[in-house]
C-alpha cells in the first residue's frame, strides 16, 4: 500500500518511550511532540490507542494486510468451481483445434483405407 507523501517509520525503541512517558509518566502531547519531533499531532494518540488494545505485541514487526481479507470457501465448492472451469477450458480447447484446423484446411480427411488402395 502507498503512503502519503512525507509519512515517516517511528523505531520501537521511540514509540516505548513515548508511550511511557504519555501513559506513565503523564507529560502533554505537545512536549513529547517538540522532544521527539513527531510532526502528526494525531500520531500520538493512535500509538496509545493501539497499546491499549495489542499491549506489547504492537511492538513487534508484523506486516499487516490492509482491504478486506480473503473469502474461505468450501472444499466442496472449491471442487465444484474447479471442475466447471475443467469443463469450460476442455471446450474451448476443442473449439480453438477446430478453429485451427479449418483455418490451415487440414481438417478431417476424405481419404480412407478404401480410397487408398
């Protein structure tokens, strides 16, 4: 996913002693904003809220997927939408020799064994 113009990576290392000195040891936003030099005035709080919420798993270096996450389908379902498109790309397989064979006009031939001889 693309981010926006500017938009900086914090190590952990900074965020535990934001969040300890916000949560813990109660300094103003503003203060640790100019100490640290975090530009995003919201970026704060988001950090808080997502301790709350993770603890001390947000701290570890997961990728995230952002969208809506994937569909689970049925084995059986899973075979039956298999086997349709089995079915679909045989026909079309054949559809595309038969095209192919008028095409270069080698199609079925006239001759048999009895013509032949």
């Amino acid at each position: 996913m693309t981010r926006k113009k500017g938009s900086k990576d914090y190590p952990n290392w900074m965020k535990r002693e934001v969040l300890k000195l916000y949560l813990e040891e109660g300094w103003a936003v503003s203060e640790i904003q100019e100490k640290y030099e975090i530009a995003d005035r919201n970026r704060l709080s988001a950090w808080a809220r997502q301790y709350r919420v993770e603890g001390e798993a947000m701290f570890e270096n997961k990728r995230r997927r952002s969208g809506r996450p994937p569909s689970k389908e049925n084995k059986d379902a899973y075979i039956r939408r298999l086997e349709m498109e089995n079915e679909l790309l045989k026909k079309f397989h054949t559809e595309l020799r038969q095209n192919l064979r008028a095409k270069r006009n080698i199609g079925s031939s006239i001759n048999t064994e009895k013509n032949t001889k």
